[in-house]
C-alpha cells in the first residue's frame, strides 16, 4: 500500500508527511533462496568440506517451501568481505563462528556472486532477469 500511494498528497499531506515522492521500483530481498543454498551446498561437499546447508536444505524439503521468483542478480563479489563485516558487527544478532560464515570467500565468489531479488512492482519498462537494481531507472 505505501509503494501504491506514496505520492497521493490527498492521502499524505505535505504538511504532515513532507514532499510527496513516488518510488519506481519495489523489491523483495531473497538472499535465502534454495538455488543459492544449493549450489553453496554442492561446492562444500565437492571439496570435501561440510556444509553448513545441510539441515537448512532437509528442513525446506519437509516444510516443502516455495520458492519465490528471483527476478534480479546483482554482482556483489567484490563487497562480500564489507557485507561480512557489517553482520559481524551485529554480534548479538548473528553469530561470528556460526554457519554464515563458513563458506569460503573464495569459493562464494566462484559459485555464487551475486546477491538476488525479487521485482515486485516496476512503474518503468525493464526486461528480466535484471543484473542492476537501477535498470529502467537510470536511462529516464
């Protein structure tokens, strides 16, 4: 409902909820996502290390969880070192030692180097699978 009515200014005055700004685009993050887990899974064991997927992957076989529709792969492999050290810095949140960090980085960026997305909604033209959250954005 915001993305919809972001800029009705009858719903949202200015007065009360400053200019009014209609977004172009809305995602979904799906940074869990079974293809990504999966592969991640696969490398492990092909290499002889254990994966920390394993219990995550028989939970979603039983649960038997849908999938949703990855629409947008945006290359982060260079910036997975930056992305670790901001969830390490969330200690309480996310632990250190736990199974987020036990993939390699090197066998991350080989596998799967990209973060992913779902498009939910787009008021500009663009053709999918996208590789830039801006797509359709930047050229109007």
């Amino acid at each position: 409902v915001a993305f919809e009515h972001a800029a009705d200014t009858e719903k949202y005055p200015e007065e009360a909820f400053g200019p009014a700004w209609q977004p172009q685009k809305l995602y979904y993050n799906q940074g869990f996502n079974r293809q990504r887990t999966e592969a991640m899974h696969q490398a492990m064991l092909d290499r002889g290390l254990e994966s920390p997927y394993t219990q995550w992957l028989e939970r979603w076989e039983k649960m038997g969880i849908k999938e949703r529709e990855i629409t947008t792969f945006v290359p982060c492999g260079d910036f997975f070192e930056i992305r670790d050290k901001a969830l390490i810095a969330h200690a309480t949140q996310i632990d250190p030692d736990g199974g987020w960090f036990r993939v390699p980085m090197d066998i991350q960026r080989e596998v799967w180097p990209t973060e992913e997305y779902e498009l939910a909604k787009s008021r500009v033209e663009t053709s999918l699978p996208e590789h830039d959250l801006f797509a359709g954005i930047r050229e109007n």
